[in-house]
C-alpha cells in the first residue's frame, strides 16, 4: 500500500508548479527552489529503501506521481523520471557502500542523479558509444562525449557509461562520477522544443580519473543492465505521457464548455464532442497500459513488453490529445500564451526518449515473432 496522498500531490504540483510554468517554459529556467519544495515531501526517494532515507515506494506509486506533476508541468516530471532512473541504477547493481554513500542525498534531493548513455553519433544503437573507460593503476580514466544529458548542469552525480573493452561491441561499463572531478564539463544548456523547464545539455569528459570504487556493476556489463533499467524508465514516461493527455482533456473540456460560437458552447457541437471523447478514451486505455506495466514490475515479472506497449500507445495517444487540444481552441491554441501549445511541444518527447517508438515496436515485434 502506499502512504502517499496523491490528491494532496495533485494539489501541491497545482499550487507548486501550475502558476509558473509558463514561464519557466518561455525562458527554459530549470526551478530548483519549486524541486527542493518536491523533495521535502519525499519525491525524490520514492523507490529508495527507507533506511537511506527513501520512501520504499511501488513502480506503481511512482507512475501515479509522474502523472500528477506531469499533468501541470511535464519538463518538472521529466527531471523526476531521470533522477529515479540513477537511483534505480544504484538500488539495482550497486554495492552496500555505495548505496549507503549516494542514496541517502538522492533521496532527499540533495543531489540530483544525471544518467548519461546518449552520444551525438549514438541513441537508439546504445551499442556503438565511443566514450571510453581505460584501466589504469589508480583505477580509470575516462575521455568521451555525451549528450541529452538530463538536467546534467545540475546533477550531484553521473552515472556515466563507456566502452571498457574493443573485443566486444557490448562491452560496456557504468560508472559514478562526481560532477567537480577534473576534466568533467557540463553544458551549455541545449535549446529545446518542449519540456523546457527540464534542463538538458552535452557532457565532455576529459582525462577524468575515476578509483576502482566508482565501477557501477559487473565490468563490462552496463548495456544489459540499462537494458533492464530503461523497461522501467518506459513505464515512467508512459505515465508523463499520461498526465499530458489529462491536461489536454481537461483543458480542452473547460475551453469547449466555455467557448461560444454561433450563439451556444462549442461542447455542443458533435466535431467538438467526439474529439473530446476520443480524448477521454485514449487517456483510460493509456493509464491501464502504464498502471498494469507497473503492477508487472512490481511483482518482479518481466515488464519489457508491457513497458514498451504502454510506452508506445500513450506517446501516441499525448501527441494526438495535444493535437485535438489544439484544434478545439482554434487560434488561441496556436498562441504561446495558452497551455495546449505548451503541450503540443513537450508531448513529442514521449515518442523519443527513453526509445524511440520505432524501437518499441522493433521490441513488440521480436517478442511476437520470437519461436
């Protein structure tokens, strides 16, 4: 069961966030003051064990969070799923000592984890990253680009992945890497379409020096590892996916009830209803695509399929809602100063990160083809 009021969350992303995030949207500011706010309730501990200092939290309390913050500022839900995805990273793969070193400052949003993976020559072939990892006797030294780093001008802690070995393609490593350490820069911020209160930027590592304690799993294993990590990082941006596809309808149901267009409400006309309705539909059907991905993993079945399901039809689903949101406002959704635009921009980000949708469906059709 979990011990966490999520009308009360709802309340506090509307009072939190809701009255800023315009802003924050047209000037890409990263708010840490309204974050620090979200962690003192326990936010950012969710899925970390209470003697660190976490909550103890399901996948499935966590993907009723993420929709809730999503629904009022989608870029603030995208900074909590990638910090869960470092925390998952640690809970899962490392050691006593370094749970107890990291956890802790995690959960209370002391620090706030980055995972870098991406490279401007590799996304979808995780395979092919070219940042390396070489051993040496103080331990490693790491020299490499990353990018799409989120909120990585920000984070407390990396966990960076590099190539440890040229005899295998999949030999890959992860490490934790301090963000003050010598030869790590950060930034500048990216310029992005949607999402903009979520902070995004390259990250260059040269001739870092890494001890043996920072190793993050078994050697040359990490892309297995975040194989398993991002089936559950799927399920989280399903759930963003899913508060975004809340804000179209709900906005958009208060537009058409409002709005009036030869002498009554436009939520009287059957066009109008039926996008509505569709819109309500694609919401349920997304929410127990996410909310039964969650269960999955919360019973510890594999939930690789389920997440990328979810993943894909509720990416889909937020894209077509900000569309319809848009069209039942007419011009005033093409406005910047109108939610559904805002929306409209940061649903697309649904179809890419974390997997693409192409990568999902190559995921669903293996799965189905598989003898």
């Amino acid at each position: 069961m979990s011990c966490f009021d999520f009308e009360t969350i709802d309340r506090l992303a509307r009072c939190v966030l809701a009255p800023h995030s315009k802003r924050w949207d047209r000037d890409g500011i990263f708010p840490r003051a309204a974050l620090k706010i979200l962690a003192e309730h326990g936010l950012f501990g969710l899925r970390i064990a209470t003697d660190l200092g976490g909550s103890g939290a399901s996948c499935e309390t966590l993907v009723r969070v993420i929709e809730a913050i999503a629904r009022h500022d989608a870029g603030v839900a995208l900074t909590l799923a990638a910090h869960s995805l470092v925390c998952d990273h640690l809970r899962w793969f490392g050691t006593p000592q370094q749970q107890q070193q990291y956890l802790p400052d995690l959960a209370r949003g002391e620090k706030l984890g980055a995972w870098a993976l991406a490279e401007s020559g590799s996304g979808s072939d995780a395979a092919s990253i070219r940042c390396r990892a070489e051993k040496n006797e103080d331990g490693w030294l790491l020299n490499g680009r990353k990018m799409f780093v989120t909120q990585g001008n920000w984070a407390g802690l990396y966990v960076v992945l590099a190539r440890t070995s040229d005899e295998r393609r999949n030999a890959v490593s992860a490490f934790l890497v301090d963000p003050a350490s010598p030869g790590v820069q950060a930034g500048p911020a990216l310029e992005k379409m949607g999402c903009r209160s979520s902070n995004t930027c390259p990250l260059s590592l040269k001739n870092v020096q890494i001890a043996d304690q920072a190793l993050l799993g078994e050697e040359g294993r990490a892309l297995s590892a975040a194989l398993t990590l991002l089936d559950q990082g799927r399920i989280a941006i399903s759930a963003l996916a899913c508060g975004l596809i809340r804000a179209c309808l709900e906005d958009a149901t208060r537009h058409a009830k409002r709005r009036q267009q030869f002498g009554r409400p436009i939520a009287q006309f059957q066009a109008i209803q039926w996008m509505l309705a569709d819109m309500a539909t694609e919401h349920e059907a997304a929410w127990l695509l996410t909310h039964h991905a969650a269960q999955l993993a919360d019973t510890g079945a594999s939930c690789g399929i389920a997440g990328a399901k979810a993943k894909l039809f509720s990416s889909r689903s937020a894209v077509a809602c900000a569309d319809r949101a848009v069209q039942i406002f007419g011009g005033y959704g093409y406005l910047k100063n109108v939610a559904v635009e805002r929306y409209y921009r940061d649903a697309k980000v649904c179809e890419i990160g974390e997997g693409t949708s192409e990568i999902q469906r190559l995921v669903i059709a293996r799965d189905l083809l598989r003898e």
